[in-house]
C-alpha cells in the first residue's frame, strides 16, 4: 500500500503520544527515583555508595525486562490480523498496564510494591512502546522521515520538559539538610497520578486519531494457517535476531547508537547524587531540573529543524556526528571542570542540549532508513531497542563499580569524575563510528512500494 503525505495535524496527531511518555519518564532517572530511594536505602547524605547501588541494581533488574520484550511484541504486531489494526491491540494494553501501576508507585510504603510498580510500568511501557514506535515506518512516506522524526524529537524534547520541571518544582524542597519522608512520599505521588493522565490522553488520541490500516487478510492467514510447535517458534524468534545483523548499516547504526545510550546513561544516572555528594549543592533536585531543562531548551531549537534539514541534505550520518560532539564535549566538562560547574549550568546545558536534539530528532530518520526490511519493522525496531537497552544495563555495572570502588579509597569525588569521563569517551567514540554508515540511498521499500514503483 502506498504511503501518503501526512499533514502538520497528521504529524501531530501520530507523534503526540511520545510527549506523553517522555513526561512520566525523564524525571524517573535523574530525580524521582533517586529521591525515593532515600525512604528506602537510609544513609548520612545523598548519593552515598549504598544508595549508587541500589540504584545501579534496580537499574540493571529493569533493563533486562526491556532487552526481551521489544523484539517479542514487535514480531506480533508484525503478524496480528483484526479490524483494529496491527499496532493497536498492544498500544492500548501496555497503555492500560502503565496506568495501572500508578496506584503501587503512589501508595509505595515499602521497598516492595515500589519494585512492584516500577516493574508493572516497565512491561506496559515494553508493550506499547514498540507497537506505537512502528508506527512511523506504517504510517510515513520516505520523503517525509527526517520531518516525521524531527517532530518525534520536539515531542520527546517537550515531554522531558513538562517531566523534569513537574518533578523539579514538586521535589524541590528536598535537600541535604532536609530529606523530608512526607514531602517524597506525597509528591512523588502527584508526579506519578500527572504523568499517568498524560499518558491516558496521549493513547486516546493515538488509538482514536492514526489511521492504521488492518494486516492483509492473505498474510493473516499466512501466518496463522498452520500450528507451529514451540521449537519452531523458538527458532524463529532467535532467527528474528540473526537476520538484522547481515545488514552492516543497521550493525553500524546499532553500535553507534549503543556506543551514545551507554555514554547518556552513564552521564543522566549518576547526575542529581554528583550535585549531592560531590558538588554539596543543597538543593541538588533543583539544580538537576535546572540542567535538565536548560539542555531541553537548546534540544527543542535544534530538533526539528535538524528533523526537516535531513530530509534536504545526502547524508544524515554527519549531522549526528556533529550532534555527538557536542554532547560529548558537555560531559567532558564534568571531568576538566570538578568545581565550580554551578556557574557553568546554562553554557554547558544548552551545548548538551543543541547536540540531544539534533540527534534524537535524526537518529530516529536514520533507523528507520537502515532497516532491512519494512514489512518487518515491528521486529526490527524491537531488536534496534536493544542498542538503548544494553547501555542501561551497563551503565550502572561499570558506574556503580567505578565509584563504589573509588569510594572505598576515600576518592568518591574522583570516581565520579572518571564515570564522566567515560561518558564523554563513549559519546565521542559514537560521533565518529556513524560516519561509516554507508546511506547509497533514503530507506527501504515495501514489496507494494516495489510494485508501485514498477
């Protein structure tokens, strides 16, 4: 079937949902649950050695759920028949599970509903998010991809705003001198029962306002016609894994983009204790939303005209070379500058920030460019997730390791500083690695697009 042109509504209407996400989410690393970690982990002052790992821990716990689940659901939605569509059913299952967990993450009065309900938000995420994200492949032409993803880098861009400052303004009278239980308890809350009216609105609007057209009954009954046994499945599921590697440009995308995810995880986990514990600042939650949103402001200007630029230009490799690099050369700062980064905050954010925005904006347009196939890309956008997950579980192995190590030498601040230096070097290593992409040409086609071509 041949793609049409989508409107400006039309691009709003089908990328609205990744502001939604991103509100509940951004927040989640860098403030929230550090901060409520303090009710369970109890220590002399934030960001001590003990909370890092607990951290680093539960960090590493949900990543594994997000390494499988993705390329699961993406192979189903590639194959689900029915009148609702092929992206829908799980859309709105994994939207209902999310919604779902707010209740255990607001009445969380012990260490175990908390995991519970981060872990019951982990799946319904793990579920709406690769059916929603295989939208943009369904859904947009080539020649609108770099706009499509500039509008779902604007959208990301804006819901990390409304998360982190929500989460900011609510938790800002947290401090070292002040870790108030009650104020963490209740407005932790609100920021979860907020956030999951977002997401509500965000899947009412996808699910009701995206056309999506049903699977074609002949594949349907392809792919249903006959009973599989459970080592078939098996197979072709690990299959499912296998084949995207033959392709070297998605391999190169992967690796790149893993190299980058391991550096921003690295950098945005251990922030909001490095303000605590190292810089001693007392309003340390404060501070981190300052930084959050300042490096927000610069991705916003930078992020769809990066988006519509790239659909303009040869090759989108080197702008998020350039966007790299800059991101790197912020972190770097941590490492070269250990005091004094307070008065620093607004260069370094928007820096970070111009460089985010230009590549979450291009990078989508890239990956999807890069896939092997686009009748499959529910599968395959499912196993690119792992280039974001593996990094997640990583990041808080070799972060936790660095600083639990440094600090039992008595050099917790030292320890710091060489996590963000790693950072800088993983983002650097990623600027350069995606100049090897070889684009001969913008994205692949259907076999209908084949056929309309012909």
């Amino acid at each position: 079937m041949k793609v049409t042109r989508l409107s400006l509504g039309g691009q709003l209407i089908l990328n609205v949902l990744w502001f939604a996400l991103n509100a509940q989410s951004a927040a989640l690393l860098p403030i929230v649950i550090p901060a409520q970690i303090v009710l369970f982990i109890s220590s002399t002052q934030v960001g001590s050695a003990s909370q890092v790992a607990f951290l680093s821990w539960l960090m590493l716990a949900a990543a594994a759920i997000t390494l499988f689940m993705p390329p699961i659901i993406g192979s189903l939605s590639d194959h689900t028949p029915g009148s609702w569509g092929r992206r829908r059913p799980y859309i709105v299952i994994g939207g209902l599970l999310l919604i779902a967990s707010t209740p255990l993450l607001v009445n969380a009065g012990s260490i175990a509903i908390f995991l519970a309900g981060l872990a019951l938000l982990l799946v319904g995420k793990n579920i709406l998010t690769p059916a929603y994200q295989s939208l943009l492949p369904d859904r947009v032409p080539v020649e609108q991809r770099g706009e499509s993803a500039g509008y779902i880098g604007g959208m990301t861009i804006l819901g990390n705003v409304v998360g982190l400052g929500l989460a900011a303004w609510l938790l800002s009278g947290l401090n070292q001198h002040s870790l108030n239980a009650n104020l963490i308890r209740t407005n932790a809350g609100i920021y979860y029962l907020v956030t999951a009216v977002l997401v509500l609105l965000g899947v009412l609007v996808t699910v009701f306002g995206v056309r999506e057209v049903p699977l074609l009954t002949g594949i349907a009954k392809e792919g249903t016609a006959s009973k599989k046994s459970f080592g078939r499945l098996v197979r072709e599921h690990l299959q499912g894994w296998i084949t995207p590697w033959h392709n070297f440009n998605f391999t190169v995308v992967f690796l790149t983009r893993a190299s980058l995810m391991l550096g921003l995880a690295l950098f945005m986990t251990y922030i909001e204790y490095y303000f605590a514990s190292v810089q001693h600042v007392a309003n340390f939650v404060v501070v981190t939303g300052i930084v959050a949103i300042l490096a927000l402001g610069g991705a916003v200007i930078s992020g769809v005209i990066s988006g519509i630029l790239s659909d303009r230009i040869k090759r989108r490799a080197p702008v998020v070379c350039v966007a790299t690099i800059f991101m790197s050369l912020a972190s770097f700062a941590f490492v070269i500058f250990p005091s004094g980064l307070v008065a620093w905050l607004w260069p370094l954010g928007v820096l970070f920030g111009l460089g985010y925005g230009a590549f979450s904006s291009v990078d989508w347009a890239l990956s999807i460019d890069v896939l092997p196939c686009l009748e499959k890309a529910g599968k395959d956008l499912g196993v690119y997730n792992a280039s974001a997950t593996v990094p997640t579980i990583m990041a808080p192995v070799v972060g936790g390791m660095i600083i639990n190590a440094s600090a039992a030498f008595g050099q917790t601040a030292l320890g710091y500083r060489l996590v963000f230096g790693a950072a800088a070097l993983f983002l650097l290593l990623s600027a350069f690695g995606i100049l090897l992409v070889k684009e001969q040409h913008r994205g692949n086609i259907t076999k209908e697009e084949q056929k309309d071509v012909a």
